[in-house]
C-alpha cells in the first residue's frame, strides 16, 4: 500500500492520530457515546469503596477523571498542563506500578496491539490496583458492514475492508486474564442509534474521530457509497430511520495483591461488572 505501515498491523497509527486530532473541532457534537462510556466508569469506580490518588486515564478524546494523568494519542489546547503526555495506548511510557487506578473510555478499539495494551496496563498498575475500561466492539455497526459489503460486492464482483475489525464481547475478559489481570470481568451496553440516512451516520463516525484506520484498504467508490445508502435507506423503519447496532464493552480487573480472593472458577467472567466491583468493597 506504501503507506509505511508495519507489515501485519491492523491499524495505521499515523492516520489514527491524524482522525484525533481533526475529530477535535467537532467531536462536541458527537460526544454522546464517549459520555455514556464516561459516565459508566465513573459510577463503577464509585462502587469501590476506596480512595485512588495516582489515576491514568488513557486516551479518549476528552479527560475523563478529574486530575489523572492523561496518555493521549494527541493533545488538544484544553488538556491540562504538566499532566498530559502524547503515548500509543500499547506503548506506555510509565515506570512499573506507577498507578492505583487506570481508567479508558473509548482509547482501545483501534489499538494494533490489545494484548499489549492491556499487558501495560496491568505493568503500571500498583498492586491491587484497579483497571476500568470501556470500548466499542462486538457487533457494533453490523448494519454498516453490512451495507458496505453488499453494495460493493454487487457493482464490483468483490468487497473490501472499509470498517475495523472488533473484540468480541466473549473475548474480552479473557483478554485481560491473559494480560494478567486477576477477577476480570466484563459486561455489554447494547443500544440502538437511529439515522435518517446513512450520511448522517457517517457525519456522527467522523465527528467522533472513528472513522476507518486500517492499514490495508482501498478508496470507497462514490457509486458503492451511493449503493450503499440506498441499502440502508431500504432498512428503515415506518418512521423513515434505520437503526444501527452499537455495543460497549465494559472490562474491568485487578493487579494481583496480596489479600484478594482467589479467583472464580472458568466461565464466570459473565458475572455483572457492577456485582463483581461491589464484591470489591
């Protein structure tokens, strides 16, 4: 592709960094999911009753938790001074057990390296510290794909990758176990958004800095595009909007410490995130 990309990386991180930072000026009016991922977090992290002093909130596209340390993949005017510091999510430039708490909302979608990701996670982490995360995958924009995928196939005989690929929310607590967090769990927010074209979805995705960042993809054609809406409009329902998935991952777990209980038999990472926070307490 010559795009200087990694071989086998899913993700451009030079275009990723270049979607943050021109998602900035109009991220404010398509801040609603981020908010609610926010806004989760936070009433989660509540249900622990205990104070964090060292917080890193990992990228996303505003601050999340009032005077955290923010690793951003580019920093707007707004960040606040002296705490602020430009890091891949994968690549975190912080000594061992640094943090008491680390907190994402939204940061871990695109990030080439997950596992990696949350392997750092759990570095900086203080013994018996905490991470909370949320971050979109699963089904999320099956509608999309799905209008993509058949409108191209049908005018080029072929279809290309134009959305990223996502976790699984049943993959998502093994992950964490795998990266060495202990007592992972994770839970789904599936909701439903409601357009009246498709452009107005993708108007939302470009606000939101989620526009595709794959490394191996290829210009969408005006007339796929076209296709494609039409697809989507024929999808509506009697009031003329269709509905698109969208599901958030809530994760959460522990650095391992002394005192913590042992951790539950395979399989019970289903368990309510909420319930297993308030076993925390």
């Amino acid at each position: 592709m010559g795009n200087g990309v990694s071989p086998g990386l899913p993700f451009d991180p030079a275009l990723r960094r270049r979607r943050h930072l021109q998602a900035m000026a109009r991220f404010g009016a398509a801040a609603f999911l981020h908010d609610r991922m926010a806004e989760d977090i936070r009433e989660r992290v509540a249900l622990v009753a205990r104070d964090f002093v060292d917080v890193l909130d990992l990228g996303g596209p505003r601050p999340l938790w009032p005077g955290a340390v923010r690793a951003v993949l580019a920093a707007s005017a707004a960040e606040p001074p002296g705490k602020t510091v430009i890091a891949d999510e994968d690549r975190l430039p912080f000594a061992d057990a640094s943090f008491d708490l680390v907190v994402s909302a939204g940061a871990l979608t695109t990030v080439n390296d997950l596992p990696g990701a949350l392997a750092g996670i759990r570095r900086v982490l203080r013994p018996d510290g905490l991470f909370v995360g949320a971050f979109i995958g699963g089904l999320s924009l099956v509608e999309l794909r799905a209008c993509l995928l058949e409108a191209e196939a049908a005018i080029t005989g072929g279809a290309g990758s134009h959305t990223a690929p996502m976790v699984e929310a049943q993959a998502a607590a093994g992950l964490l176990a795998r990266a060495g967090l202990v007592m992972p769990v994770a839970d789904v927010d599936r909701i439903t958004l409601r357009y009246g074209s498709l452009f107005g979805l993708l108007d939302d995705l470009r606000a939101m800095g989620a526009r595709s960042v794959l490394a191996q993809r290829r210009p969408l054609r005006r007339d796929v595009l076209m296709a494609a809406a039409q697809r989507f409009a024929a999808m509506a329902d009697a009031d003329g909007k269709t509905g698109v998935t969208v599901e958030i991952l809530h994760v959460a777990g522990w650095a391992p410490g002394p005192g913590q209980p042992l951790p539950k038999a395979r399989g019970s990472a289903t368990t309510s995130l909420a319930d297993a926070l308030k076993s925390r307490v």
